[in-house]
C-alpha cells in the first residue's frame, strides 16, 4: 500500500436501531464505506466528491483518526490515524464547513493563542504564520471579534487559517468557500493554490461547488453509497457523466430560440431563454457569439449539479 495518503478496501459500518412496531425496534446495519481504496501523493490536490450521505465525511473522519474502519487498512504519512490519532493530529489540518474549530464565545485571536499552546508551535513560526494568514485571509478586522459574532463566510476564513498555523502536512478541506461572496472565494482559492504550490501540502478537498475543483484540482474522485465510481481529471468526469454547463440569457425582448454552433436551447420563456453545451468546454465563445448576434441584457453561466452528474453515470453504468 503505496502512497502518503493509502486506503486498501476500508469499510465503515454503523449499527442503528429503527422503529419496527409499537414499542419494537430492530437493530439494522449500515454501510457508509464499501470496500474503498484509493491513493495521494504527497503534495497532490484532489478533489473528493459526491451527493449527501455519500460517505465523503464519514471517510474523512476515518484519515483523522475520529472514526475507527469496521475493515480494510488506512495509512496518512504512513500513521495510522485511529491507533496513532495524537501523533497524527500534529501533522495534519481540518476544516468541516458547517463545524467550527474555533472557541464560540472568545475573540478570534484567542482561538489562535490556544492552537499555538496545544500544537507547541515555536513563537517566531506562530507570528510568522498568523501573520501571513491573517493579511491572506483578510482577518486583521476579525482578530477581536467573538466568533459567535461572525458571519458564516468570516468563520471560514478563520476555521481555515486555525487548521494551518501549524504547518500540517495535510489539509482536508469540506465546503470551504461555503457561505462566501464571490470576492472572497477567488482569496481563498488563490490561497489554498500559493500553500500547496510553496509548501508543498497535500490537499483533500470536498465541496458542492465545481468551480473549486476546476480552479484547485487536477485530479478528482467521486464517491458514492460509499464506493469509489470515478478517479480522474475533472474533464473525465464530465465526460463520462455527460455533464453540460447551463447560459441563462435574457434579451432586450422576446425573440425566436436563438442559435449558437453546438449549443442547444433548453427552454424559452418570454425574453429569458436556457443554452446548453458540453461542461467540458469554455463559456467564453458562446458568451461572445450572444453578445455579438444578440441584444442581451443579461446573462449567467451555471456550473452542472453534482447529483445530476453521477445520475447519469449510474444510468450509463459507469462505475469504475
């Protein structure tokens, strides 16, 4: 088993009890992983993907040591993180969207005094990196700031500068642009890139947004009901999932469906109408040809959903 991070045919079961009759429940198992292997680089960022309940945070909670494998073998930095899960805790970074690490009711700054106690960060590393992540992140006007006091796109920020102050080696990342303006998602992106190009940290990214994965990862898996259906480039994917990127274009008044080459249209609706084409390709020439043919008055690109890709590659049985 090769790799800095290696799962080797890992499962997770859960024994949950459900309510069967009147006063009677019976005890029913529960795969959250099957039989899942896979492999990172060290230094690599990978995209790791698919619908809710698909197993993504139940895996990640295994690679930190948090949830013990029911089967199968699992290495990170060639620790096992369930029987070695303090040592591993030095070497490695974690951002759950929706969970915060940080201390509620204090100011920010106070949350990063104790991850510099608990980690034994060496004071000049812990202000030189609470430095720079404070003027990357733009959190210089948060520091003293209780964290219940901030929106949910600051504490984000905040969650992933608290996961980093101690240069872990790897850094798994779910939702992290959740809640974020467009503005601050391009900062954090263009962040998380500068860290795994410099440092050379390994990167495990979930997220619902796919323009994270494009702008981030060279590489991406998708999983679901717990099995691993695709391991590739982002373009693989959509060709596979025959996934396609959606132009919503309103012109000046209402017009015949309008032609663009290799475009098909949706739906019409009064002024508004719904373009199509292959996600794989660029926007930019269907956006010129409609700004150059047709009187526009607005228009949007929307990014394929995540569920209707891999609906289509279990349709097309593509599960590999």
């Amino acid at each position: 088993m090769e790799g800095f991070i290696a799962l080797e045919r890992v499962e997770k079961v859960f024994s949950v009890r459900r309510k069967t009759g009147f006063l009677r429940r019976e005890r029913h198992q529960v795969r959250a992983v099957d039989t899942l292997s896979f492999t990172v680089a060290r230094g690599e960022m990978v995209g790791y993907i698919g619908p809710n309940g698909a197993g993504k945070s139940t895996t990640i909670k295994m690679l930190t040591g948090i949830l013990t494998p029911s089967a199968g073998r699992l290495r990170v930095a060639g620790i096992d993180p369930s029987r070695e899960r303090t040592r591993l805790a030095h070497r490695i970074g974690v951002v759950f969207g929706q969970r915060t690490t940080l201390w509620w009711d204090l100011p920010l700054i106070d949350s990063y005094r104790l991850a510099h106690r608990m980690y034994r960060i060496p004071d000049t590393r812990y202000r030189e990196n609470l430095a720079r992540l404070v003027e990357l992140l733009d959190l210089g006007d948060l520091l003293d700031v209780p964290v219940r006091q901030l929106s949910l796109g600051q504490r984000m920020r905040g969650d992933i500068a608290a996961a980093l102050l101690h240069d872990p080696e790897v850094l798994y990342l779910d939702e992290p642009t959740i809640g974020l303006d467009v503005v601050s998602k391009a900062k954090v992106r263009g962040f998380l890139k500068e860290l795994n190009v410099e440092r050379g940290t390994t990167v495990l990214l979930t997220t619902h947004d796919l323009q994270d994965i494009e702008q981030l990862c060279s590489r991406v898996m998708v999983i679901d009901h717990g099995r691993l259906m695709y391991d590739g480039p982002l373009t693989g994917l959509h060709e596979t999932g025959e996934s396609e990127r959606t132009v919503v274009v309103d012109l000046e008044r209402e017009l015949p469906p309008v032609e663009v080459p290799s475009v098909r249209v949706v739906r019409v609706e009064g002024p508004r109408q719904w373009l199509a084409f292959p996600a794989g390709r660029s926007a930019a020439p269907v956006v010129a040809y409609l700004a150059n043919t047709y009187p526009l008055v607005d228009l949007s690109v929307r990014e394929p959903d995540i569920e209707a890709v891999i609906a289509k590659m279990y349709a097309g049985k593509t599960v590999s």
